[in-house]
C-alpha cells in the first residue's frame, strides 16, 4: 500500500504524482499529453512520429549538439517518443540536475527549431530505417496481422513500410511545424515522477515547462472497433530460416471495461511467462519453439485493443508449431482455466506487482500508466486485491465471450519451407 | 553462523565472504530501498572453456538447468519456472563468453526460495535424455532466430575473422553442427567440471540482513563440496595477427553494415580503461565523433563504438548501419577517418570529461534498485576481479587524455584489425 505517500499536485495545466522514495540523488519521471493524431494529413502518425523525433534536433536558442552537451555533461537521460493518441517524455536525472533537465525538455517542447537541414537528414534516415525493416520477419508478421484487424481510421492501424517511404519522399517540413501547432497542447497533461524528489519544488519545474500550454477541445474521429477477420496471411521472404507467426483477433474490451482485468488475467495465464501454458507445453514439453507468448496490445481507456499470440518456428517445426498452438488456444477455450492456474498467476502477479516498484524508474512507470489507462490513483493500491477477487468462472466466462479460435486470423513471415 | 564464512574485504560498500568448507564467494549489499532481493549465480565458465566439438554446451546447460532437479521439476508440479514465478520472481539465466548466470529479483520474504533451488541445481540437475531431446530444437530454433538477423551474423563472423584459435571464435551458442550432435553424456561431463561451488560466486544485492542472509547461504549451500575433478585452465593465446583480415557476409535484406574491429588487451588490463573512454567518445550521443561524422552527414542511420571486455584479449569495434545508397566503403573510410583523426589529435579534456560524468552518473542509476548492481558484479567477475565494478569510476578516473590517444594509436591499428561488412543480396 503506498498510495497514502503520492502527492498529487495540480498545477495550471498539469497534475503531477510525485512519490518521494529514499534512493538517493536519482530523479525518474514520466509524462504525456494527448496529441489526437488525426486530421487533414495523408498519414497523422507518422507525422507524429516524425515531429517528436525533430524535438531533439535543435532548438530556437540552442542547436542539437549543445542540447545534448548539456544531457551527457550531466550524464541525464532525455527522450520524447510518440505514443499512439499520446505525445510521451521520460526523464531520469540526479537530483541537482533536475532544473537544467527540464528546462531542455520545456525548450524542446515549446521552441523546437525546425530545421530544414536536419528535416532532411531525418527524413532519409527514417527511410532507411524503414527499408531496413522490410526484411524483418517480426515486423512483416505483426503489420499483415494489423492490416487483417484493422481499418486505415483505427488508432492501432501501422502504415506498411512501403506506403510510409512513399509518403516520406513527399513529406514537407511545413506539415511539421503546422503538426506542431496544431497538436501540442495541455490535453489530459500528466507528469509522474519518484525518487529523491521534492514534489512541490518539481512542480514549480514543471510549471515553468508547460507555462501557457492551453486545453484544447477535440473529439476523435477514430474508428472503435477492429474486424474479426478469420484466416491466413502469408509473407515470404528470402533467407529467413525462422519463421515469426502471429495470431489475433480484436477485443472489443478497453482498460475500462469491467472484463478487462478478467481478460488480462486470463491471457497471461495462457502466454504470460515462462510458466504459463503456451511455454510450459509448445516450448518445454514439445521442443517445438524459443519464444511464444500471448498477450492483449493496443488497449488504451478510448480505444479496445486486440489479442495475439507469437510464436518463432523453425522452418522443419512450422506445420507442427502452429498445430500445436492452436490446440492449446481451443483448449483454453473450451475447457477453461483451472483453479489452480488461477490461484498461481494470481500470486505471480501480486510478487511481480512488487518487483516492478523496486525503482523510481519502476514506480513513475507504474503511476503514468495507471493514470493513462484512466484509473484513480488508488488503483494503484486496488489492483492486486482486485485480481485476488476474480473467480475462475468470470476468467472463463470472459474466454468464451471474447475469443473463438475459428475467428482467429493467422500471420506468417519468413522463409517457407519446401 | 558467521563462523562458516570468512570475511575476505569490502569495497564501495559491497562485502565479500568465502565459504570455509567448499569456497564459495558470496558478495553481500544491503540496501533496503525497496522490499526486494536481487539472488545472482555466476558460474565462472562460458563459451570460452568449450572445446571444437562441443561447442554451445555452456548455453545448452543453461537451458538443461531450467529442466530441473529431482526436487524441482515439471513433472512434481515444481519446476524452477513455476516455483519462482509463482512469487512473483523475475527468473532467467544467460550465458556469455566467460561466464553463465542465473538470477532471481524477488520480494525479500521469497529469498530462501531462490537459494534453495540454486544449491539444488548446482549438483543435482537432471539433464535427462528426454529432456535434451525436447530442449535441442528450442535451442536451435534460438540459433536460427539469431541467423536471421545479419548484423548478429556479421559480429558473430567478425569475431570469428579476429579469433582463429582461440575460443572466442565460436559464438556462444556454438555452431548449429554441434549443436545438434549435443548429448547428454557431454552435458553431464561438462556440469560435472563447472557447476561447483569453488566455481560461482553468489551476489545477494537488496532488502537483506546481513546475518540472515549468510545463514541461509550456510543453509542450502552449505553441504555442497568443493570440487575434486580438476577444472582445464584455457591456457591457448591467440597467435599474433599479422595484416588486416577482412570478411563479407552476403545476406538477403535491404540495407547493410560495416563493423570494423581491433584486438584490445585483455579484461583487467588498464589500457581497456582508457579504451573504454574512447568508445564512449567515438560512439555515444550526438556529441560522440561517429555520430558527426556519420550518422549526422547522411552516411549511416545509427553508429556506435564498444569495448568488449573479456578475461582474455577481447574487440574494440564500431558499427555503421548503412544508409540509402551509401557505399560500404564510404563509410567503412568515414570511420578509419575519425579513428585516424583521433590518434593524430587526440581527443579534448572535455571529451573526456563527458564521458566521464555518464559512467559516473550511470553508477549512481545503477543504485537504483538491485538487479543492475548485480547485473554489473556478474561482468565484473567475468573479466576476472567482483572489484572492478565498484573500482571502475576510480579506474577511469585516472584516464588522461594522452592516455587515450596512445591506445588508439597501440590498439586502433592494421595489424590487429578486422574489417566485416554485410552486403544485402
């Protein structure tokens, strides 16, 4: 229990969680804004993407090698990343350092220089890194299972790398800057951060960075729902002796929905570590993969997400691997959990709960999420009581509800055999 | 219970204790931050102790370990996975080239869990005929994970071009061949030479009492005895490289890269400290020299510079992912380019005060929970000496600047260097 010791401190525009532990000297913090990547452009996240990663590029007062001088100097961690409807930062940095730290996040934030020249740099680099990304099977598995699951309008939908390179040859840096405007604002901020903090000082901080950040009012015109698209992707590539398999299926199911903590216990039981089932059967009792798991992605407090499963094959196991999954997918499915899996997991995640707190880093994670997914704070103190409480009947009744393997859509990449 | 320990030394608030009836090392750091522990077993045997033939036994053990002992096992409803998971335990193990490890970061309370089961695994293991059967295509299936990836398949074949006789010319895994010949008689023989307690040194890093903690280590470790079979020494040295060698790896994808390396000293040597500045400069950030001349000209999408630190002499190297239609040899020339400028020019005080302050502050992160601690130990006694690790920002701190242009200019040469470059199909 350690909500009692998080202040919450709202500020004109922002609230912040700060939980002050004993670590000494180290700061971690985490934040994010909704940006709502949508509008009258040919591909919103990838503008998106493109415009935070401009961020560090340089700003009105500083170019980016001095940015990044004054960061390494202090050996303090800085990074701005894209996040779906979310614009994100992440900060750690000794205690001292926290002024200088947070006025380069406010500067490249609120005065990002823009370049043209480093624009460039930045477009071909990322056209690379998505020619790279062609001849990775993950990916190529992943994007023809997010292609069978979701329209062009959904927020979980991934550009291919072919149609993104196409649209990076023609992207403009005035889309950029007009992104910018447009889509950075004080929307739903919120900042958490643990440590050797002083959570009133942090917030004058914080109060300095985001001064005269407006809400402003949007609603999205995302599609909601994912298609159930039964069958089979198959994408070849050369050279590729293990094969990336994928399996999913959308849940109409968001971080608020009463099934979803049943949901998520119920999946972790099936792939969620080395102990649950896909691993204890198709890897250790059948030799027949390294990696498998299941898990639900994409679910977010607006939005549902879907259920996957991976798994790497072999090209001599594929036939056998993919069997051998599927049937433990319908087993878990018709026969349920047991009482015994149930009462395991619920232990494991209640240890693993702790585990994930043992660092500022850790514990500002956790209280971001909580508050993206749209919980109050005392979830954080809730949620191990709550998965306590669920019954091997609701877990199953929410298996049945949710999943039917003949629903399931199949995704291959790599080399096939003969 | 202190009795059956002797207390050997402390350093940067970390103690050291032997057991006085088998040798094993225990390195002890209380830190109740957080209520957790992190229970790490390093086994002081990796690739490097494997011989042609059976190569990749050290990480196929590894494997095996997770099947369990007559006490913990599957078919008891008590293998390792499911014991320690069931306590919320984040449980895995790795290998690298001279050492393997095992660890638990687990609520304080479970500690005694995890030891039970190391002690028990450390002599009991199965390794089990059925076993090595099932685990062979999981570990082969990791091999061709690998194999898709050509930048892993360039560094495996640049580590191979460097090393000719030495073991380090085999990747951890081993070959696929031997790999798949691998028996249990041969992973039996070789838990037998290295899974000792006068072998592995126990680092228990969190939420502990001092007292309580060795009790528990007398406890489950206690019992076990020091080896009788005596371990082989790796005593085979590297002939002297004499002229480049270069390496092309052909594999489908649609960018290449360049990995140029150099035959650095062996781990503790203190020119490594002074080479280890130099990576950091060469390759880290946007101020790093790679970065400025590479990466930020358009020539490569990312570029990083390393110092592999091995208990024999390991790699300097830098990397280049190559960018749309840029020629290997132009940025394998970019590279030599900044490596020469550095030899001839040295680098600048504050240089070499940036790189400084990240290790320093990093050390501080690291106390920051107590996996990395631990995590750091387990390289530290790798390389040969636990105090490396709480020596290191004294070590590096002694660097000069002259120091580092003197070892691009000893080590940074033709003779010890390795070019590799994959070319996409």
């Amino acid at each position: 229990m350690f909500v009692h010791r998080i202040k919450t401190l709202k500020t004109e525009n922002a609230t912040i969680f700060a939980l002050p532990t004993s670590v000494r000297e180290v700061v971690s913090w985490y934040g994010s804004f909704y940006s709502f990547p949508e509008g009258n452009y040919p591909d919103p996240m990838l503008l998106q993407e493109l415009m935070v990663a401009m961020l560090d590029k340089g700003t009105l007062y500083r170019d980016k090698f001095l940015i990044s001088d004054e960061l390494e100097s202090r050996g303090a961690q800085l990074q701005l990343f894209s996040d779906g409807l979310r614009i994100g930062f992440f900060g750690r940095a000794l205690k001292t350092d926290l002024p200088a730290v947070l006025g380069v996040l406010g500067e490249q934030l609120n005065a990002p220089q823009f370049d043209p020249g480093e624009f460039e740099k930045l477009r071909l680099q990322t056209i690379s890194a998505r020619q790279r990304s062609l001849s990775n099977t993950r990916y190529r598995a992943e994007l023809a299972l997010n292609h069978a699951l979701y329209p062009d309008n959904h927020p979980n939908y991934n550009t291919s790398a072919e149609q993104e390179i196409a649209l990076l040859e023609d992207m403009k840096l005035e889309q950029i800057r007009a992104y910018h405007q447009k889509h950075v604002s004080a929307n739903q901020l919120i900042i958490s951060t643990a440590g050797d903090v002083d959570p009133d000082g942090f917030a004058s901080m914080v109060d300095q960075v985001f001064l005269g950040w407006k809400v402003e009012n949007r609603t999205s015109t995302f599609a909601t729902l994912g298609n159930i698209n039964p069958g089979k992707t198959v994408t070849a590539l050369k050279d590729r002796q293990n094969l990336d398999v994928m399996m999913g299926i959308p849940i109409p199911v968001t971080t608020l929905h009463p099934d979803y903590l049943a949901l998520y216990l119920a999946t972790y039981i099936l792939g969620g570590n080395f102990s649950a089932r896909l691993m204890n059967t198709v890897r250790d009792e059948q030799g027949l993969t390294y990696g498998i798991g299941a898990s639900l992605s994409g679910v977010t407090q607006e939005y549902a997400g879907y259920f996957q499963i991976y798994v790497t094959l072999s090209q001599e196991n594929l036939g056998k691997g993919i069997t051998a999954t599927e049937e433990q997918l319908r087993k878990w499915v018709q026969e349920g959990i047991t009482e015994s899996e149930l009462a395991e997991k619920k232990t494991t995640i209640a240890g693993k709960y702790q585990v994930e707190m043992a660092t500022t880093h850790g514990l500002a994670r956790a209280m971001q999420q909580n508050a993206e997914e749209g919980y109050a704070l005392d979830m954080l103190d809730d949620y191990v009581p709550k998965i306590e409480a669920l019954t091997a009947d609701e877990v199953n009744r929410v298996i049945r509800k949710y999943i039917n393997p003949e629903d399931i859509h199949l995704s291959i990449a790599g080399t096939l055999p003969e | 219970m202190l009795e059956a320990f002797s207390f050997i030394e402390t350093s940067g608030g970390i103690e050291q204790w032997v057991h006085k009836s088998n040798d094993l090392q225990v390195l002890l750091y209380p830190d109740a931050t957080a209520p957790v522990v992190t229970f790490m077993v390093t086994y002081r045997v990796g690739s490097r102790n494997e011989i042609p033939g059976n190569t990749g036994a050290t990480h196929f053990l590894e494997h095996m370990m997770f099947k369990g002992t007559e006490r913990f096992n599957k078919q008891a409803g008590t293998s390792v996975f499911n014991v320690l998971q069931r306590v919320g335990a984040m449980v895995n193990a790795t290998t690298w080239m001279d050492r393997t490890n095992y660890f638990e970061l687990l609520p304080k309370a479970h500690l005694p869990l995890a030891m039970e089961i190391e002690a028990d695994r450390m002599r009991f293991a199965r390794l089990s005929p059925e076993d090595v059967t099932s685990e062979k295509t999981v570990i082969l299936n990791e091999f061709d994970r690998g194999d898709n990836e050509p930048t892993q398949n360039l560094y495996q074949t640049v580590w191979s071009m460097a090393y000719l006789a030495h073991p380090y010319h085999h990747s951890t895994i081993g070959w696929r061949s031997d790999i798949e010949q691998t028996t249990p008689e041969k992973l039996r023989a070789f838990y037998d030479t290295f899974y000792w307690p006068d072998n592995a040194t126990l680092s228990i890093i969190g939420d502990i009492d001092r007292e309580q903690a060795l009790a528990w280590v007398h406890q489950y470790f206690g019992s076990l005895p020091k080896s009788t079979i005596p371990r082989p020494e790796v005593t085979i040295k590297e002939p002297q490289q004499r002229g480049e060698r270069r390496i092309t790896v052909r594999k489908e994808a649609e960018l290449g890269s360049v990995m140029i390396a150099f035959k650095n000293p062996e781990g503790l040597h203190t020119d490594n400290d002074a080479l280890d500045m130099l990576s950091m400069v060469l390759g880290s950030g946007k101020n790093s020299r790679l970065y400025r001349a590479l990466t930020d000209q358009g020539l490569t999408v990312a570029a990083y510079a390393a110092n592999s630190r091995h208990r024999d002499p390991g790699l300097f190297y830098l990397f280049g992912y190559q960018a749309m239609g840029v020629r290997h040899a132009k940025i394998e020339k970019a590279i030599l380019k900044v490596i020469k400028e550095v030899q001839k020019n040295g680098i600048t005080q504050e240089e070499l005060d940036r790189a400084r302050q990240k290790i320093k502050t990093s050390m501080a992160f690291d106390r920051d929970g107590s996996y990395n601690i631990a995590s750091e130990l387990n390289e530290a006694i790798a390389i040969g000496d636990w105090k490396f690790y709480t020596e290191y920002v004294t070590r590096i701190g002694a660097v000069t600047v002259a120091d580092v242009q003197r070892v691009a200019q000893t080590y940074l040469i033709e003779d010890r260097r390795t070019i590799g470059w994959h070319l996409p199909k």
